[in-house]
C-alpha cells in the first residue's frame, strides 16, 4: 500500500475515477453533485493498494475544523482496510496544518466505521443526494 498526497493532474484524474465509480455508477449520485467548486483548493488522498488506484478521499478548512470529505473505496479493495487508512492520512495532513477537530457529513451506513475511528454523531439524519447522513465530529489526541 502506498499513500500519496496528491500533487499532479494524473493522481487526481485517479481520484476522480475512484469516486466516478463509487458515488455516481455504485450509489447514484448525479454527476453534477458529485464534482464542485473545492476540488483545486482541497487537499486530496490517493491510495494505491498493489500499484493500483484504489481508494481516496478529502479535506478542507471549514471553520477551523478539517472538513473531511469524499471518502470511497473501490469495491474490490474494500476488504484491506483502505477506508480507516484514507481517514487517517487525512487526519494527519489536517494536524499538519495545525488543525485539532474534524468533522464529515456521514452516510448512515458508514456510521459505525466512523465510530470506531472516534467520530461522534451530533445531528439527526438529513438526505443528501439522496443518500441518509449524519454530521459526525471528532477532536484530535495529541
């Protein structure tokens, strides 16, 4: 497995296969949704997993906290453990920016993986692109 920030127009071209896949073509979220106006200003993880692209996922300064954001994994890899390594790079780029809480719009489904990694729920359920989610939040240790 290697992690990478991603720094090229290739590596993100890579990200949005990944997520062109999983959000739009797996879970039906239009296209127009899926794309918006952070992709240059935020910072993205790729991850290849046996030097293929395989899962990624975002971040972005939002009022003092790392928004974390488009976390997928692709369907073949989905049994290594990708998801808690995408978090956690993420995490760490955010700390690097002297940042010390996170939080992420959470698909219902994916609650309980966020749990494990710390996170906790502090909204009720809202839709978003049709999809039930959670606004979910987590401070970081030292």
């Amino acid at each position: 497995m290697e992690i990478k920030q991603v720094t090229t127009k290739e590596q993100l071209e890579e990200v949005f296969h990944i997520r062109k896949t999983v959000f739009v073509e797996e879970q039906g979220v239009p296209l127009k949704d899926e794309f918006d106006e952070h992709e240059k200003t935020a910072k993205h993880i790729l991850i290849y997993y046996n030097n293929e692209p395989s899962a990624s996922g975002r971040f972005r300064i939002v009022d003092d906290y790392a928004k974390i954001e488009r976390i997928c994994v692709l369907k073949e890899f989905r049994k290594y453990g990708l998801g808690k390594e995408v978090v956690a790079s993420l995490e760490e780029a955010a700390k690097k920016e002297g940042l010390t809480q996170a939080k992420l719009h959470g698909q219902v489904q994916a609650e309980p993986f966020y749990h494990k990694l710390g996170y906790k729920t502090v909204s009720d359920v809202f839709m978003k692109d049709g999809i039930p989610h959670v606004i979910m939040k987590k401070e970081f240790s030292c």
